[in-house]
C-alpha cells in the first residue's frame, strides 16, 4: 500500500541552519496496517508526514502509494488519496462554515461547495449522531463554536467520509484533555477498522504506541530504529520499548513528554 524507498531530506544545506531530517530511510505498509510511531521532537515523525503528504520534496529516494510513484506528485494532488489530522483541532475545518457545510465540502473530496441535497443531510446527521457528541442537532452552526474535542472528532469524519487510501493522525489527540482524548481515540479505533484504512499514527505516549494498531514504530534523528509487531509486539512493556530506543539510538529517550505519559 504505502512503499518509501530510501529518503532523505536536508533544510536550509550548506548553511549554519543546515538540518539533517530524514536519512535514508525506507518503509513499507500492508493494506489494513495501522501504524504507531513515536520518537522525541526532532525525531523526524512530523517531517516523515510532510514527506508523504508532498509538503516538500524529498531530496532522494521514492515514494509510491497503492503502487502509483507519488513522489514528485503536488500536495493537493496528494491529498485526494491521503487523509490526515494534526495536534492543533483548530486545523482540518474551515470555522466560519458550518458542520453541514464543512460536511458537503468533505464529500466533495475537494470539489466546490454544492447545494446539499435532503439525502446527503440525512447521511451527514447519521455519521455524526455516531460520534455521540450531539453534532446531529448542531448543524446549522459553525465549526468554530465547538469544543477541541468535537472539532477533532469531525475533522476525522470529514477526513474518513471517503475513506481515503492513507491516513496520517500526527498526535491528534494531545491538545485534548484526556477523557475527550480517550473518546476521540476510539472513534479513531472504530472508523479505522470498519473502514480498514491503512494508518500511520504519530503518539506521545508509550502505551498507546503499544496498544492500539498491529505495528509500533520508534524515530530518532531521521532513522527509524524499531520497527516491531505480532507476537513480539503484543508481549512488549514500556520498559522494553525504552530498552529497545537505548539500543537502536545508543543513548537513552530522555524527552520529558514521552516518559512522564508512561
């Protein structure tokens, strides 16, 4: 499904700003894989995203998605096959629209916004009467006098109402307190699964990179160190992953983040 074969990316080369990124760094995903990550800031997580999503070219190396080279496809090209949620809810909706609007946009996948029908109401008023938020009676109101929470739980209906070919959840819930985190979490859970959509999902949290999905990632300074599933996986404590990253990185995780969520 997803195939990176060997990128690398370099800001600002040649100056005293130089960063290296990304190096050399190769992964491939099976339909249906649903992918955790996790690293310390600068690890390259987000940069990994942004690579995918066509933010910026890679400086070498490919990337194919359903076997199509997507690597020097532009952002909004892209985004028609890949969905994707950042930390911040306020990003993903427009907040002077409203639900119903943001809504039609969505099932547009991109187009203009249309005249919705009575039909394509009723269809938005079911997906959202799903999320349990009570979004169904809300409509007519505009995105931006929701919560955080409810915000994030729409922008992933509207990323997923077609249910795209990758989705990116780069730490989606760590701007929410945790029992709203904990919600929008398992409706990430549920659409995920009904739809089998291929996801990689960037977390700061040790037991959720462990728990959710089938396959947990560990990045540091643009590698990816741990690539680790199935049996081994499933056996795996938090104390292991840390052994795990001392042993990849050669130095132990000390992002304060990451150990005081364990």
């Amino acid at each position: 499904m997803l195939k990176i074969e060997n990128i690398s990316k370099t800001f600002n080369p040649g100056t005293i700003n130089e960063k290296v990124a990304l190096q050399d760094l190769s992964l491939h995903l099976a339909p249906g894989d649903f992918v955790t990550i996790i690293g310390s800031n600068g690890a390259g997580k987000s940069t990994l995203f942004n690579a995918i999503c066509g933010s910026f070219f890679t400086d070498s190396g490919s990337i194919y998605l359903d076997g199509r080279n997507i690597t020097f496809l532009p952002e909004y090209q892209r985004s028609r096959q890949i969905g994707r949620l950042f930390q911040d809810p306020m990003r993903g909706s427009a907040p002077h629209m409203t639900i119903e609007e943001n809504l039609s946009l969505a099932a547009a996948s991109g187009g203009w916004l249309s005249h919705v029908t009575r039909a394509e109401k009723a269809a938005f008023r079911e997906k959202l009467a799903q999320l349990d938020m009570g979004l169904e009676d809300r409509m007519k109101q505009p995105v931006g006098l929701l919560s955080g929470g409810q915000r994030q739980a729409l922008t992933l209906m509207m990323a997923t109402f077609k249910p795209p070919k990758l989705l990116l959840l780069d730490e989606h819930t760590a701007a929410l307190d945790p029992a709203t985190a904990e919600k929008v979490l398992e409706i990430t859970r549920r659409t995920v699964a009904e739809n089998r959509i291929t996801t990689l999902m960037v977390t700061h949290n040790m037991h959720q990179a462990l728990e959710l999905g089938n396959r947990t990632l560990m990045m540091d300074s643009g590698h990816i160190i741990l690539d680790v599933s199935g049996a081994e996986r499933s056996g795996m404590t938090v104390d292991d992953l840390l052994a795990k990253f001392k042993s990849g990185a050669g130095k132990a995780l000390d992002n304060d983040r990451i150990l005081l969520s364990e």
